[in-house]
C-alpha cells in the first residue's frame, strides 16, 4: 500500500477507499473464521497487486491461533514458521 500511495498519491476515490475497506473487512472476516488473529496491521503489510486495488495481506511473524475447533476451546499460541 505505501508503495501504490507513493506512486499515485495519497488520496484515494470513494470507490477505490470502499473497495480496499471491503477486501480488508473480508480478510479480518476470514481470519476470525479460521481462529487466526493478524496482530500486525499496517500499511506496509498490505499488498496492493493490481491497478484496480486488489489487496493482499502479509506480515504474520506476530499473528496468533487464538482458537481450536478440536477442543472447541480458546488457545493462545504463536504462529511459527515451520522451517
């Protein structure tokens, strides 16, 4: 995203700020859905891949699993990269 701001500039459309807030929306949603928490979300850990602001989100080296639908039980546990 800073790098499509640097480029175009700061200001975006209406339309252009509806459709990034839908897809973030969505993201978060999906997320919550599958019992993940991002932590870290900023400008720089949103992708913007194509001229018509589809958005992509990176950075989960903070991210946690804050549920677990075996035990149907909140959990607490850190998502690490498996190497």
């Amino acid at each position: 995203m800073i790098a499509y701001m640097a480029k175009f500039g700061p200001v975006l459309t209406e339309l252009q700020t509806q459709t990034v807030a839908k897809q973030m929306y969505r993201a978060m949603d999906f997320l919550g859905d599958m019992g993940l928490c991002h932590r870290a979300i900023c400008p720089s850990h949103v992708l913007v891949y194509h001229m018509d602001l589809h958005i992509k989100l990176t950075g989960f080296q903070s991210a946690i699993i804050y549920y677990t639908t075996k035990r149907d039980d909140i959990k607490y546990q850190p998502c690490l990269a498996i190497n």
